[in-house]
C-alpha cells in the first residue's frame, strides 16, 4: 500500500512541477491568464499571479520528496479545487479562455477539450491528494528517512508489513524496533 | 512459574508500548518543527517572490519610452476618422490564427478603409514568447512600434510583410536584421529602425499594451470587435455580416 502513496505523490508532484515550472517562465502571462478568469479583483491578480507558481513549484518539490507529505496534500486539496471551480465557472460563462492552467493565455477555437482535460486532472489531483491524506506513509520519502512518520494506529496492513520487511523507511528510524 | 513468565511477558509488551509512544511523540516533535520551519520558508520564498515581480512590473511601468503616432488605448489607426464603423483587432505578430484572419481579411478589409467605411485599430500585442525561441513576440511589436513612431504611414505595408513571413511557432523568429529590412522596404528610416530594434526601446511598452489590452477583456489572439461588439469567429463572411450591419445602423 506504501507504493500507492509514492505514486500519488509522484503524479502531483509532477503535474505541480509542470504547470509550476510553465507559469513561472511567464510571469506577466500568468497574471494574464489568472485575470482572463474573470473572478479575482484587480488588486490582488499581480500577487496571485506571481504567487501562484511558486506555490506550486514548492509543492512539487515536497511531493516529490515526500517531505511533509500529509502537509502538502492538504494543500493540494484547496488549491486543486480553486483550479476546478475556476475551470468550471469559466466553461458554464462560455468564456473562451485556454484555461491558463500550464501557463497558457491564449484563445483556442474549441475550449472545451481544454476545460474537459483541466477539470478530469484536478479531480485525479484531490482523489491523490485524499490518499495522502488518510495514508500519508510511502515509500521513498524524506519523512521516513527524517524520522518524521506517524505509523498509523489502525492498519494491521501496513503494520504486517512492517513485521516481515527489513526496508528501514518504513519503520520508526529512531531505533524502536527490535 | 507460567505466572511469573506471564509477568514477564506482561512487562516486555508494557515496555514495548511506552517505547512505540515514545517514538511517536518523537516523530511528533520533529513534525511540528520541520513543518513549522518548512511553512516558514515557503511562506517567505513566495512572498519576496511576489515583492520582486511586483517592483519588475512597476519599472517597466515606469519607462517613460512610448511610440508617438498612437490613438487611444495603444491603437495604430488606419483609415479615415470619420469612416462610420470602426474595426478594433487585436493580435499578436506569432499568432498562426491571427495570421489565417489577416489571409482571409486583408483584401476586404483594404476595400472598405479605401472606401472610407472602415477605419481600424490596430492593437497589437505580445503574448506568444513562450511560443518562440527567440522572443518574437515581443521584438516584432517592438519594431512595430519603432515604425510606427517614425513613419505611420508605413505600418498597413509592414503589418502585411509581418505576417506574410510569420516564423513557425516554437521556432525561431525572424532575425532583428529581417525584421529592420521589411520596415526600410515598408518605407520606414534605416537607421532609426536599426537603433530601436537593437536596443529594444520599446519593449516596456509592449508589456504595457499587452497588459492594458488584458485588462480590456484580451483573453486571447485575434480578437476582432466592430463598433465594439466581438465577432466571435471572425471568418470572410462573418467579418463582412458585422460591418454590413454596423454600416445600416449608422445610417
């Protein structure tokens, strides 16, 4: 079950690092793409634009890591949904907007395969994000290498697997198992 | 005896559980701390992030250097003031669409400014670096408004000539050399043209038109209004059934 956490992991910290990584190149863009939503008040688009994709890109970099992962999915979850309403909101205005989501401000003659792709990879990202939260211990992560897991009370899963398998991540590194 | 070993037992596993809490608790306290420490950083990341952006965006909001010879709203107009309607495009110089409006407009359009019917503002933008290697967006409306300040009569020659050579997306630009020579060939000074196409003069000024056409509404390239109403797909016929009818309703 551990490899279902790092796998989550990977997938959002991936799909952050992408779109992180496209909308940080273009600052003005995304500040662009952000105002195209029409839901934001001019004052504070600059700093959410701006913002935005370093939220991201930090993200990334935890998930990839699997240093605080329970943290960060819960993070994800709001920022994820934000994603999805925005998406959602602008496709029911009919508002031709490429969803600016990888960094894209630009009009295409048909939106809505855009908006059907956005909408499909935010749900994947809270379904992923929900896992960590409930199972945030995975393999190959700085939290069990950093000593930083809280094993679950009530998984005689993981707890059996703990039993028969020597992978030092997995257990408390503080040396409690015999 | 069996009680005793039981006892034993008993305390062995009682030990085990105050060690398994201990390490809990441990693990707790570290979690706390590294998340507090980890929150604490980002937190500061984004926030000088934003400052940074925010005072890049203020001087180049600040740069006093704007091509002259422009209407309102960064408008290069073409055609006779008083025409009754008036066509509004937006587009930006590597943008493939914007390039198929102009190949399917550009002969009717001509028609009616020479008619004195239409008179229309160009607002172009630059919203498509991320589209090229070389940031051809931004140095072709450069240029443009390099022309446009010295020679406005030029810019329906030039704007033809841009997009007639409109480099590939995600490829390279045409060189600052081409796009100097198009602007003499349009009628435009060489050596005026050559010093503001190297030292990009206006290239704050491309950042502000572009942001300014953002906050009218630009959600992407072309956008064509006339007599400020969108024509949503902007095709020959459909181009021609929105002036017609702007031409009725100003009669």
């Amino acid at each position: 079950m551990r490899w279902v956490g790092t796998a989550a992991r990977l997938v959002i910290g991936a799909v952050f690092a992408f779109s992180g990584f496209t909308k940080v190149v273009d600052i003005d863009g995304t500040i662009r793409a952000v105002r195209a939503y029409q839901l934001l008040p001019e004052a504070i688009i600059p700093t959410i634009g701006a913002g935005l994709p370093v939220l991201e890109l930090a993200l990334a970099a935890l998930l990839l890591t699997g240093l605080l992962t329970r943290v960060a999915a819960i993070i994800t979850v709001p920022l994820s949904a934000a994603f999805f309403l925005g998406v959602a909101s602008a496709w029911a205005r009919g508002l031709s907007i490429e969803c600016g989501c990888f960094g894209n401000g630009g009009l295409t003659a048909n939106p809505v395969p855009g908006y059907v792709r956005e909408l499909v990879l935010n749900t994947v990202l809270m379904i992923a994000a929900g896992w960590l939260i409930r199972r945030p211990v995975s393999r190959w992560s700085l939290d069990a290498a950093l000593g930083l897991q809280i094993e679950p009370d009530l998984d005689p899963d993981d707890f059996h697997e703990h039993d028969d398998d020597d992978d030092a991540s997995t257990s408390n590194s503080i040396g409690v198992q015999q | 005896m069996s009680s005793g070993s039981a006892t034993r037992e008993d305390r062995q596993a009682k030990a085990a559980a105050m060690r398994a809490q201990a390490a809990k608790a441990e693990a707790r306290r570290r979690m706390l701390i590294v998340t507090g420490a980890v929150l604490a950083v980002l937190l500061l990341g984004i926030g000088v992030f934003v400052v940074v952006q925010n005072a890049r965006r203020e001087t180049v909001a600040a740069d006093a250097a704007t091509p002259g010879n422009l209407g309102p709203s960064n408008s290069i107009v073409v055609g006779d003031a008083s025409a009754p309607v008036t066509l509004v495009t937006y587009e930006d110089f590597q943008c493939p669409v914007c390039n198929e409006f102009e190949q399917l407009n550009t002969t009717q359009i001509d028609a009616w400014v020479k008619a004195g019917t239409v008179k229309v503002d160009y607002r172009p933008v630059s919203i498509l670096d991320r589209a090229s290697e070389d940031n051809y967006s931004t140095r072709s409306l450069n240029a443009v408004a390099a022309l446009v300040n010295s020679t406005p009569s030029a810019f329906p020659a030039y704007h033809k000539a841009l997009f007639a050579e409109q480099p590939a997306e995600n490829g390279p630009g045409l060189t600052d050399q081409r796009l100097i020579d198009l602007a003499v060939t349009a009628g435009a000074p060489k050596a005026a043209m050559t010093t503001a196409v190297k030292n990009l003069t206006y290239k704050s000024w491309t950042v502000r038109a572009t942001e300014q056409a953002s906050k009218d509404g630009l959600t992407g390239t072309p956008r064509v209004l006339v007599n400020g109403t969108e024509v949503k797909e902007p095709t020959a016929a459909n181009l021609k059934a929105a002036v017609d009818a702007a031409v009725a309703a100003a009669k």
